[in-house]
C-alpha cells in the first residue's frame, strides 16, 4: 500500500515529465533522469534528484492520521560554473510544475496530494575531485493523503 | 438616577506584562536550545558522523531577547543537510525545525492564555 510520501513522490515525477522543456532536457518516460535522493553513479547530466526533508503527521483524536505535510527538495543538477543555461530552464521548468496547486484530488495513484508550493528557492555549489557542480530548484510545501 | 461603575482595588497590569514579557523570553531560549538538540538527535540518528566536528558545533547563540540562531561551524553541513551528487540529503535543519516549530508557537499560545 503506498503511503504518503509515496503519493507525492508520484506526484512530483509525474508533474516533472508532464513539462515539454523538463523532458527536453532530461528525457522522458522511464528513462527520464529523474531520480529519488541520489542518482545513479555516472548518470549523466542534467538531471532532477529530489528527496524528503521533513515529513509530520496531521493527526485527530485517536488513531486518525488524516495526512502528511513534508517539505520537498526539487533540484536540477549540471556539471558547470554556471547557474544559467540548462539549470536555470530546469529550475524554472521544476517551479511551473510544482507551485501554487490546491486541491489536487486524484492526482497521484493511491492518494490525493491536497496542496503544493513553494516555500523557498535554492541554490548551491558543489566541487567533487575538482570538478564544480551546480544545483539550482527549490523547496516546496506538500500535504498528501492515501486514500 | 441609579448609576453604576467598577472600582478599581488592583491594578496589576503592568506586573502582567513584565511577566508576560519574561516568560516569553525564556520560551525562546527554550526553544532555540530545543532545536539546537533536536538537530544533534537528528543527525546522529541519521548516522551523518564522521569526525564529530558538524554535529558538536551545532550550537544555539542568542542575538538578542527574542532572536536566537542555531548553526554550525562546519562548511560541509549544507552538502550534509541537502545531499551531493553521491549521497542522500541527511537533513537535519528542516526537519528539526517542522519539529520545534509548533512546539514553541504552541508555548508562545499558551503564555497568551494564562495572562487572560
């Protein structure tokens, strides 16, 4: 049975290859580089790794958990020293596709994601055996529940 | 002509207040040194330490009565916190705030309604 964060992770792929300028630059369908947490070792650039950072229950009285908020990190990842180009179509593809939802019933298989927006951009430096890598996207506020 | 009023015997607002004022000051510290913990839980959960060095200098610093700042000292923590290119955020930072959060805004209520 999916749970929640299930739920919005479908939600967040789903929504990510629905985008023509996201699948144009990081293929489509399964073999879009869209990944969970971390990406394959070697996989090429760019790509979209997102993850979980902070998943609390909405709970009631008793036993009734009546859904999750979590804060989602979506970011865009390239070889470069630059936060433009490709990135920042990426990023900007990422926020189209994730801000400013409501309401969202039936939209991921198993469950509802009720809202999705952003909470705050991001952007960091990474340089790994010399070589410098960009990431550039945001984090957004979701609440989902199973149905 | 009846009239009526209220005599004031008391006035006890300005002792209220300063109370008020105090407690809430004392929540905010509590709170900041609560998250300051809640961050150094979260990052040994999550098996984040090598050296020790980004978990110890976790620390929460006052600015001033209501302003507090909890964070570290190693330049690393934002890899640590949001993931690399090879590793899986570990984050601390958000998830310990969604945490506190509540908790402090909670207490914050709370002073309110015992001043009623």
């Amino acid at each position: 049975m999916a749970d929640e964060l299930d739920v919005m992770a479908t939600f967040i792929v789903d929504r990510l290859k629905a985008s023509g300028a996201i699948t144009a630059l990081v293929g489509s369908g399964v073999n879009a580089r869209i990944y969970q947490d971390v990406a394959p070792q070697g996989a090429t650039f760019p790509y979209i790794v997102f993850s979980s950072l902070a998943p609390n229950d909405v709970s009631a009285v008793g036993a009734v958990r009546i859904a999750t908020r979590d804060q989602w990190l979506v970011k865009a990842v390239v070889q470069s020293q630059s936060f433009g180009g490709n990135l920042t179509t990426l990023a900007d593809a990422i926020n189209t596709q994730l801000h400013g939802d409501s309401g969202l019933s039936g939209v991921a298989s198993g469950g509802n994601v009720i809202h999705s927006y952003r909470a705050r951009p991001f952007r960091l430096s990474e340089i790994n055996n010399g070589i410098a890598y960009r990431w550039k996207g945001a984090i957004f506020n979701m609440m989902a529940q199973v149905t | 002509m009846a009239s009526s009023g209220i005599d004031i015997k008391f006035n006890h607002l300005a002792q209220i207040a300063a109370k008020l004022h105090n407690d809430a000051i004392a929540e905010t510290a509590k709170a900041a040194h609560a998250l300051e913990a809640q961050e150094k839980q979260k990052v040994i959960q999550d098996d984040a330490v090598d050296t020790g060095f980004m978990v110890n200098s976790i620390q929460a610093q006052q600015v001033d009565k209501f302003n507090w700042i909890v964070g570290n000292g190693a330049e690393y923590s934002p890899h640590v916190n949001y993931g690399t290119i090879h590793q899986p955020a570990r984050n601390f930072v958000e998830y310990s705030v969604a945490i506190i959060g509540p908790q402090y805004i909670a207490a914050m209520n709370r002073l309110v309604e015992k001043s009623r």
